[in-house]
C-alpha cells in the first residue's frame, strides 16, 4: 500500500458507524480524505506504516460528522456580527431593547445603519412586538432594523421607513404585509414577510464584517462536529454562490456545502453556477427552494401557481425544496409534487418539504407515499417549547415536529437548525427528537420518543441522503469521505439529563482534524 502522510488511524473508540452491515468498531482507518476500513481489537496495527497519524480515542465515541441540513449561512455569518436581542441574551423588555440600540448608536455616525436580531415578542414584558415609535426613541438620526427570532417579521424605526420608501401610500408588496394604525393608518414599523423587500433597499453588511462572521460561524459549526451544510436560502443566487465558493476556496469554510437555488435565480436562465476547479465534495449546488408562505391566512404562491412551479422544476431535472410549515401548506406542497409527479412519473425525486411543522398522522402518510423527503428541526421543541406549550391548541400540539409519525411511514426525515433561528447545535436537536423535551424541561406534545440511533441518522445518512450524497457521506463506510465527530460519551446510552454534558471532542473533515477541544 502506498504510503501517505495523511493516513490516519482512530483507534480505541467506541465507533457508531451507524452502517448496518458492520454497526461497530474499534478502530477506524483514513487515508487522504477517505475512509479505507474499520475493525475490532489490534488488527489497525496491519494498517500503520511510518508517516501514519494514530488518535488514541482512550475509549470515546467516534460517529458519522453531523451534517446541518437546513441553514442560512450568510444570515448565521450577519447575525454573529449584528445586535443580539435573543430572551438567552438577556433581553427581556421593549426597553431593554431600547438601550441596546442606544448604545449601539453612541458610537457610530448618524445615518449609519443598526441591526438588531433575534428578539421574540413572546418573551418580552410587554408580550408585544417593538414598534416603530418605540425605536425612534432609542434613536431617531439612525435606521434601525429589527428582525424578529423567526426571520419574517421585521420593525423598522422611522427613519429606516423613510429610506426604504415605506409611507401611508404604500401598498403591500405580493406575500407580504405592512401593519398599519387602525385609526390613522399610518405604518407602524412592523412588517411581515418583506424580507425580499428590504433586502434589495437596505445596504448590506461591508464586506470585512460579514467575513468576521463567516469566520465566527465557521469556528462554532466545527466546534459543534458539523462537517456539511445545506444552505436553504430562497434568496440564493449566483452571488451567494459566488461568495460560498470564495470561502470554500480561500479555506476559510470547513465544512462542505450544498447550496440551495431560489426559485427566482433558477427561473433566470442566464444565472450560471461555475464550480471551475473546486471538488464538488466542498461545494454543490442543491434544490431549488421555494417559500409557499401561509402568515397572511392565504397561500401565496396559490395552489395552482404552486402547482406550475412545481412542474418546471420536477420537468428540469431538478429536486424541489418548498418551505411549508403549517397544515394547510404542508398539503398544498403534497398536492403540488403529486401533481408533477402524475405529469411526469419519477422515482427517485427527493422533493422535499421544509419544516412541515405540523403534520398529521393521514398527512404523514401521504407525503410517505408521494416520497417526499422531510427536512425539519427538532431543536426548535428545545428552544420553542414554552412557547409552543403556552401558544398552540392542544389538538395542533400533537402534530407538531412529529418525528415519529413521519418517522414511522418510512419518510427519509432529515434534521437540521435553520441557524440562526436557533443554534447549530446537533446534540440539543437529536435530544429534542429523542425526549421532546423544552428548555424548561417540559414535554411538548406527547412522549413519542424515537431511538437515538434514528435520531443520530437524522442529523447523518438521512440528511446526506436529502442531497442524494448517501454513498459519500452519513456512515462510517470504506470508501465515504472521513468525516468525524469525536464525542467525550455514547449517546445512544445516555438520559435526557445526561445528555446535556454531552460534548464534541473532535471533529475531522477529509481526515484532517479541523477542531480540538482545548487545544
Ligand atoms: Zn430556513
């Protein structure tokens, strides 16, 4: 065998390969960027030659990398260099929030932008969203703009209204909406689902701050034992791919990206997506996403918008992500893939629905049966529970992330954050799915617990097989690329509370250890 400097040998691990054929191992042996075998007791010693790196695992779990299967990465990279206004960051008033952006305007010139994240009305004292008024008073010579914890709900002060053109004349653009005053009818600064709005009429972060917080969130991906990504934006375009692939390759992003299309950029034939040179294993071009928005009361695109839509991406070849979060548009999406299935049959589609957040059991069979894959976030039961538990009706809560239902119709259910709604944590994820447990500790919607081995393949083979990357990735198999997570215990032997000191040790993309507690 040839030798090479960058084989490597884990040895004295507890491995989950999570690989049926051969579930566990002692040892686990790479060279360059693959894995060439696993095996029980001595036998890596047939496999070490001069140069081979050998990691003493001293008994510690090795699994699959844990790969993030819905995220928005540049948003992540923004936010980590933006105001956190998250309940975790001790913001628990309008005012609170009022003082945060007073600071924040102390020492910038006037005029220049302010940008505050994350706040969540349900956890403020007022228990109501800021309004315009409200920022205006905190400073009237800065644009603010504040986005809600659930990205699709923004509040801008006065000023900012002024700059994007927002006046008592201003009609609602298509899908979204802008709160006025009952009695006067002026805006009231909040406006619901106007991302793609403001983002056009807003300046963007300078280019030097979003590379600080590319850098951040890189470090806490990999910290986290994330070695993939699946960037689900509907707002990617040439641009983002454009500046993923200078990340990929400047060597500033570790993991390995798939990024999503939006509709709009895939309906744009002249937009061209180039990998010239990168490794398709680092960056790939994933779905295309599509938002089927249902906050207003009404679905927007309609059914039968959707429905052509649809078509024209199942028609090119393409896989279709549609983010649907409430039952109403989980159905639609299902009608909309039926549809183009029955146009044009295919088998082996991997369409996906995004979120589906409340699904019941006669849903989740249909969409078992279309072969709709499912990509959807434990964690928000963990970080959302209080709110859910306080907020939704007793007959939704049952239906609400059921992992299990979905689970048990033979649905390839993958996991994954939407960072940075949430944390990019997988183990607080594969908890939620396996406990359903809240922040507080309560249980929301029932206790159907899963196994944690199917909860670990969530965040693994599930989510490689929603990017049709199965034979590359998810298992610890000869031949898939060596990316690892070392973990300082096992967790399929672990409680709920136990599971809270769970902790990455290591983390190896490519056979290269790209993270190392303490080191
Ligand atoms: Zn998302």
């Amino acid at each position: 065998m040839e030798i090479s400097h960058q084989d490597l040998i884990l040895i004295n691990a507890n491995i989950i390969t999570l690989d049926p054929f051969s579930p566990q191992a002692t040892w686990v042996a790479i060279k360059n960027d693959k894995i060439i075998t696993t095996g029980h007791g001595k036998d890596w010693k047939n496999f070490k030659y001069k140069n081979t790196s050998i990691i003493d695992c001293s008994g510690k779990t090795v699994i699959p990398g844990f790969i993030d299967a819905h995220l928005h990465l540049v948003s992540y990279a923004k936010s980590l260099v933006t105001s956190d206004l998250s309940p975790g960051k001790n913001v628990h008033s309008i005012s609170d929030i009022q003082s945060i952006i007073k600071n924040c305007s102390q020492n910038r010139p006037a005029g220049q932008w302010i940008f505050g994240r994350g706040y969540n009305d349900f956890y403020l004292a007022e228990k109501r969203h800021p309004n315009c008024l409200d920022l205006d008073k905190a400073t009237p010579g800065h644009p603010v703009r504040l986005t809600h914890r659930s990205g699709h709900v923004h509040v801008l002060n006065s000023l900012a209204l002024k700059l994007v053109g927002i006046t008592r004349e201003t009609g609602d653009p298509d899908g979204g909406l802008i709160e006025r005053d009952l009695k006067t009818g002026d805006p009231t600064g909040l406006l619901y689902e106007m991302g793609d709005f403001l983002y056009v009429r807003i300046p963007p972060l300078a280019p030097a701050e979003l590379e600080r917080g590319l850098q951040i969130a890189d470090q806490e991906l990999i910290s986290l034992g994330v070695t993939s990504i699946q960037d689900a934006s509907s707002r990617n375009n040439t641009e983002q791919w454009k500046l993923v692939k200078s990340w990929k390759k400047s060597g500033s992003l570790h993991p390995r990206v798939n990024l999503m299309m939006g509709i709009s950029a895939f309906q744009k034939k002249s937009e061209n997506y180039a990998l010239n040179g990168l490794d398709p294993n680092q960056l790939r071009l994933g779905a295309v996403k599509i938002i089927l928005d249902d906050t207003t009361g009404r679905l927007y695109p309609s059914q039968s918008e959707l429905n052509a839509i649809v078509f024209e991406v199942h028609h090119a070849g393409q896989q279709i992500a549609i983010h649907a979060l409430e039952e109403k548009a989980v159905k639609a999406a299902c009608e909309a893939i039926q549809f183009a299935l029955e146009k044009s049959p295919a088998k082996d589609h991997r369409h996906h629905i995004e979120h589906c957040s409340v699904c019941p059991p006669e849903l989740a069979r249909k969409i078992g049966a279309l072969g709709i894959t499912v990509v959807t976030q434990p964690a928000f039961i963990y970080f959302h529970g209080e709110r859910y538990l306080e907020t939704v009706p007793d007959e939704r809560l049952k239906h609400l992330y059921p992992i299990k239902t979905l689970l048990d119709q033979g649905i390839n259910v993958a996991a994954s954050s939407d960072c940075p709604i949430v944390s990019p944590d997988p183990l607080i994820g594969i908890s939620a799915a396996m406990h359903r447990l809240s922040e507080a500790g309560d249980i929301v919607g029932g206790r159907v617990r899963i196994l944690s081995t199917a909860a670990l393949q969530m965040y693994t083979l599930n989510a490689a097989r929603a990017t049709f990357e199965e034979t590359i990735k998810g298992t610890i198999t000869p031949g898939k690329l060596a990316d690892l997570v070392v973990l300082n215990a096992d967790p399929t032997r672990l409680t709920a509370d136990e599971f809270r000191n769970l902790q990455v040790d290591k983390t190896i993309i490519g056979g290269k250890v790209v993270w190392e507690k303490n080191r």
